[in-house]
C-alpha cells in the first residue's frame, strides 16, 4: 500500500523553529542591553565600568613612608583629613589609568582636607621617578615608593590598584578594588570631606 506523501510543513517545521528561537534569544539580548544602557545614553550619560567601593569600618594601620621628595610621615600625621590612599605600581596598566583622574579630583577637593598618598608597591625611588619623567605628569599629590610592599601588607591587599579611604577620625570607611572613575570618587568620597 502506497504511503501518503510528506506535507511541506512537517519537512521544513524544525529548521523554522530553530531560526524562531534564535530570533527570540537576539531580541531579548537586545532588549536587556536596551534596557540597561539606553536611559545613560539618552541622558547623555556614559556607563561608568570602574570599580565600586565596598564600605568597610576598621582602625586605619599605620606605617610609616618616604615621599619622592624626600620628607618621610606616618598615616597617623593625617589625622583630622579625609585621607585616600592608592596603591598602586607603573606596570599596572589601570594604576597608570587612573592618575590623571586621581590628580583632577585631588585638584578640585584639597582645600577641603583632602589627602591623597600613592604608594608604589614593590618600587624603588628611581623607578618612580623615571615613570612620571617619561609619563610627562605633574602630581601634586604625595607619592612615595614601597618597595618593601608595607601599606599593602598593612590593608592585607594583593590586588592593584587598591584604595582606601579613611574618614577625619582615622577609620577605613571604604576600599575598592580596580580603576576609579572621577565620578564614582564625587559620588562616594566627596560626601565624606562634607561632613
């Protein structure tokens, strides 16, 4: 007995759910993408991709340093300022990065007792001074070498760039991991020199 022939549906029914479901997944990733980045642009906005702080509450150690031009402090010497320490290394290529922002908003906030010391871990004075000489910056802010890696063994931190901030009365009030953005350092670190 002769067998029916096929209906051209149930021929061409599995390649036509396959290209359905694909044009599904495509619109709901494009939705998602519309949805979180499409009100930043339309507000002219950029997404700001650097590292969020986590809030901490813990004594802040202390330790001595040296400055590139040569006077040596403690953290402790701060004390009464909004202090944000950076550390931080030339070969790091989100430390170098972050700079020109770190001096910009240094820049615009230091009248208010705003301290900012980058330490170089694991660098030598020369090594410093070679990298800003060919960097061509200027940084108004207090950098030291660290060769002996002591402020990133004083926060117990492996990862750089690393940032603290220490609040008037010498707590660690936030530390963050990654590049910050000056954005992110108006939104989270100026509420702090306004108390």
């Amino acid at each position: 007995m002769p067998h029916p022939p096929a209906s051209p549906t149930s021929t061409t029914r599995g390649p036509r759910l396959w290209w359905r479901l694909l044009l599904g997944f495509a619109l709901l990733g494009l939705g998602v993408v519309s949805w979180l980045w499409l009100p930043r642009w339309l507000a002219g906005q950029p997404a700001d991709d650097s590292a969020i702080p986590v809030a901490v509450d813990f004594p802040a150690p202390d330790f001595d340093f040296t400055t590139l031009d040569g006077h040596t402090h403690t953290l402790a010497d701060f004390r009464g300022q909004v202090v944000l320490v950076n550390n931080w290394a030339t070969w790091c290529p989100p430390c170098r990065e972050e700079m020109p922002t770190l001096e910009a908003y240094y820049r615009a906030h230091k009248a208010q007792g705003f301290v900012l010391i980058a330490l170089a871990a694991h660098e030598y004075p020369f090594e410093v001074n070679d990298f800003l000489q060919k960097a061509g910056w200027h940084l108004s802010f207090l950098i030291a070498p660290d060769p002996g890696e002591q402020a990133m063994t004083a926060f117990r931190q492996t990862h750089l760039p690393a940032s603290y901030l220490i609040d008037r009365q010498g707590t660690v009030r936030l530390m963050w991991v990654g590049a910050i953005s000056r954005h992110n350092l108006e939104k989270f670190v100026t509420p702090f020199l306004e108390k």
